[in-house]
C-alpha cells in the first residue's frame, strides 16, 4: 500500500516554531480532513509530505511506490501529489490542460478518459477556452478533473473549495468522492467543515505547535459552528 510517512517532523521559519515532533501516516485509503487556524502551517506540511519543501528537522519516507531511478534526487517527488489553492495551468486550452495530463497518467487511461474528465468537472462547454480564461472556480475544477485523470495514490487538496459558489463545490465533491471511492488517499485543508469534509474518516489538527492526529472525527454542532466562526 502506498504511504508517506513522517518521523519526528519539525518545521520552523526563523524563530517561528510551527509543528515540532510530528509523526505522521498518510495512506492510500485514508480521507484526512486536515484542520488548523490560518498560519498554523496546514499548506507547509502538505507542501513537505509532497517533497516540495524541506522540514526543520525530522524525516518523510515513502512507501509503496515504484523505486526512484538514480538520478532522481527527491524521492518524494510525484509521490503524494500536492494540488495547490490557486491551481498551475498550462498555457493552452482547458482541453490541452487535460490532455497533457493523460500523457503522464497511467498506460490504462483511456483516450474517453478526457471526455469523462470534462464531463465530471462540467467543464466540456468550455473544452475550447484558453485556461488562461477561467474563472477561479473552473480552474480549480479544472485542476481537481486533471488530478482526477492522473489518478494519483496520494492527493492532498488545499481549500478546494474556497471561494466556489454551490455549483463547483458540489462539483468538486463528486470528484473528489469519485477519487475516495477509486481508493486515492486524501488529506484535505479546509476552513470550512461541509459536505466534502464530511467524506473524510479521520482528522489532523495543528495547534499549539503540535499536530495531533488521534482526534475523533465526529463533530459536535457546536464544535462545527466554532471552527468555522473562528476561521
Ligand atoms: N517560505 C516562507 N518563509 C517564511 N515564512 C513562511 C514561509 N512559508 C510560510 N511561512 C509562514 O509560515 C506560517 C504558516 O504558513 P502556511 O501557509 O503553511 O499556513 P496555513 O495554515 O496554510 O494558513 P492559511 O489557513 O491561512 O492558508 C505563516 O505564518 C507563513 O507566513
């Protein structure tokens, strides 16, 4: 099974102390909702457990993954794949954006994949559209459609649904269950505690300099209400 694992996990910028002592697994299977105040270092241990930042101190191995060649100095890299909050797109069309996505995606990945994709995202309208174009709810639609397609292990979503209107982030969620459903690991930052969150099964929280990972994922209501007034 295909996992990141992080040992006695530290990160600090200058004098400021975000997490220290961190142990952490983030498995094919899990669906982690990942909780915290603004600053509290969610999208820098997601950009850590995807190798794409070094931690203070500690280690993050992955497991489960074909062997990296020789050359490739990051073992981490495209292990547990990190979709930012404002999603990269490649300059060219919406279509384009997915279909270079298929190049790298797995051999069994269907040409009808790009279709299914755009039909999921509700993006096929705009399949044409330069993804320049788009508004900030298709790009992140796009970008979930483009993960969707690459079928990662490991998918970690950074606010995927900030900022959306009812229609994207019902959207998303279909992805991103279709995605849990497919077996994809998912570790979710969020602000707010919703439906997509509600897929999730187990939950992180950084606070205090600590992340605790032992926490029972049922919220009360007034839990909910409290998490949301204070973000
Ligand atoms: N490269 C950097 N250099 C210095 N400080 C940084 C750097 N990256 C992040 N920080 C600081 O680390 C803290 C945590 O940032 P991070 O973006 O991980 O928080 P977050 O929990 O994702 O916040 P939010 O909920 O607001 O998105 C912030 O105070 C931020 O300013």
């Amino acid at each position: 099974m295909a996992s990141i694992i992080a040992r006695d996990l530290g990160m600090q910028f200058q004098q400021r102390q975000l997490f220290s002592g961190a142990n952490l697994h983030f498995a094919e299977g899990d669906c982690i909702y990942l909780m915290g105040d603004n600053g509290s270092g969610k999208t820098t241990l997601m950009k850590i457990l995807a190798g794409l930042q070094t931690p203070s101190s500690g280690s993050v191995s992955a497991e489960g993954f074909a062997t990296k060649k020789l050359w490739q100095k990051n073992t981490l890299n495209g292990c547990a794949v990190y979709l930012h909050q404002h999603p990269y797109l490649y300059d060219g069309t919406v279509k384009d954006n997915l279909k270079l996505a298929l190049e790298l995606a797995p051999a069994d990945s269907a040409g009808s994949a790009i279709a299914e994709a755009l039909e999921l995202a509700k993006l096929g309208h705009l399949a044409k559209s330069q993804a320049s174009h788009l508004s900030g709810g298709e790009r992140q639609r796009l970008a979930i459609a483009r993960a969707w397609l690459l079928k990662p292990r490991l998918l970690m979503l950074d606010e995927p649904v900030s900022n959306m209107d009812k229609e994207s982030r019902e959207l998303v969620l279909a992805m991103t269950a279709r995605l849990k459903a497919d077996g994809t690991g998912l570790l979710i930052a969020s602000h707010q505690h919703g439906q997509l969150t509600a897929l999730c099964t187990s939950r992180w929280l950084i606070q205090d300099g600590r992340i605790a990972t032992n926490l029972d994922i049922r919220f009360t209501p007034s839990q909910e209400t409290h998490y949301v007034l204070a973000n």
